[in-house]
C-alpha cells in the first residue's frame, strides 16, 4: 500500500495564542487536502486554542516536545495525558534544537518514544547531522546510530506507525536545503536500518520526511522521492506558503 504523505509544520517558539488562532484561521482553507495528512506542531500554550480553530477541518494540532515520566515534581514539563487529554495524536521529538539547546539525548529522546507509543500519540521522530559530521563523510553512522537508540525497546507494530523526520542541521532555518539527492539518499537509508531493526513491511510502512528550509519551490521536488514522504516544516509553515507546499502536487 503507498504510504500517504505527511506535511507538518514546526512552530518552534512562534506565535501567541492569538496570533495562533488567527494563522490557522488563515491556513484552514489553504491546507485542505486528502492526499497528505497536515500537522500543525505548536507551542503548548497554542494547543487549545488552535485546536479550536482547526475544528471542523483537516489539520490535526500537535506538540513540539513531551515529558517521558506520566507526572509529578518535572517543573515546566509537559505529559503525555495533558497531551492526550485534549486530543493531541502527534509529537515532535528529538529535534535538533532541543538536542542541542536542552541537553536532549538519543536516550532521552528514547524514553519519550515508548511513552508516546504507550499513549497512542505518534512521534515525529528527528534526527540529522551537523555540517562538520557531513565534511567527515559520518553522516549515515551518525543516523544510524539516532535511529537505533531512538527506536530502542520499539515494537516492530510501533515503529510502522512512526514517522522520522531527517533534518540535516545545516539545513534549517539556513535558507540551504539539502539537494534532492542527498535528502533521498539519506532517507533511503534510514528506511534501510529500520528494516535491518525489524523487517521489510515496517521499513515500508514508516514515514519518512525531510525538513530544513522547505519552501513551496523546493518541496516538489523532495516529495516526489521514493522515500520521502512529507516534510517537517519550519519557517515556511508560519505563512501561505504553507499551503503550496501541503498542495505541492
Ligand atoms: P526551517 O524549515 O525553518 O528550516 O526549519 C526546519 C525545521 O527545523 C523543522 O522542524
């Protein structure tokens, strides 16, 4: 069975809960579509309201992070239930920003993983490499090793229901996007180790998006890859041009 595409927005730290109601008001009647699943991934704060405003269409309201324990004393921290409760079915985990800014860990970043699997909720799994590991041609180990800790303790039925966003670092909010080549070639290869950690029908089953600078010019082109089934999308996700690229065909 083709897999169907997933197109998700990253809001990152964007958007007040006003101005989030106003942009998926304005988005609604551009991201309609039944070919692709939409995500809005937003603050925490702009889940409900934009919940609200997405009531009645197509796009589904995710986070952008949760907590693996189910609570207690985590300050600031956000749980699965707390998600759950108010209908969330995606969560951004593992992005590079909060690898590299919150400590975040493939380990962590594992933890979070079952729980979200344990809550019903699928994770957007990201991984990619830095510049530097690119130059030092480690960028597959480098994956391969995200993947696998990432997917640790995974169930093969789990993990065909993931989506894994490959962000290559150097790629986001850099206005570079990877070629259309180097962006197949690792998400070819990411399918690859997941079917070398379970089999050939999860490896054909999971999702596998490319993100860093996706615009309504470049995503044709990415979207039409073999592997490649969607796109996690940052800046661009935060205007009309959103809707191009949900309508990329
Ligand atoms: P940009 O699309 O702004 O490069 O961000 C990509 C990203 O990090 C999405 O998670």
């Amino acid at each position: 069975m083709a897999r169907k595409k997933i197109i998700a927005g990253n809001w990152k730290m964007n958007m007040t809960p006003s101005e989030a109601v106003e942009l998926v008001n304005t988005l609604k009647p551009l991201v309609a579509t039944e070919d692709a699943d939409v995500v809005f991934c937003v603050p925490a704060i702009d889940i409900i309201p934009a919940m609200e405003a997405a009531k009645g269409s197509n796009i589904e309201i995710g986070a952008e992070n949760m907590y693996f324990e189910e609570k207690g004393a985590y300050t600031g921290e956000i749980s699965p239930s707390m998600l759950t409760d108010v209908g969330v079915k995606y969560v951004v985990l593992g992005h590079s920003e909060r690898r590299e800014y919150f400590a975040e860990t493939s380990e962590t970043v594992n933890k979070k993983m079952l729980k979200a699997f344990e809550h019903g909720i699928t994770p957007i799994m990201c991984c990619g490499e830095t510049l530097e590991q690119r130059e030092q041609g480690v960028t597959m180990d480098f994956i391969r090793q995200q993947v696998k800790v990432g997917f640790l303790n995974v169930t093969a039925a789990q993990a065909a229901t993931s989506v894994i966003a490959y962000e290559p670092i150097w790629a986001i909010g850099t206005g570079k996007t990877a070629t259309t080549e180097q962006a197949q070639e690792v998400c070819k290869a990411i399918r690859e180790c997941i079917a070398e950690i379970y089999d050939d029908a999860t490896a054909a089953a999971v999702r596998i998006q490319y993100g860093g600078s996706v615009n309504a010019a470049t995503a044709p082109e990415l979207f039409v890859q073999p592997d490649i089934d969607g796109g996690l999308v940052g800046g661009a996700a935060l205007k009309p041009d959103f809707g191009k690229i949900v309508n990329w065909k």
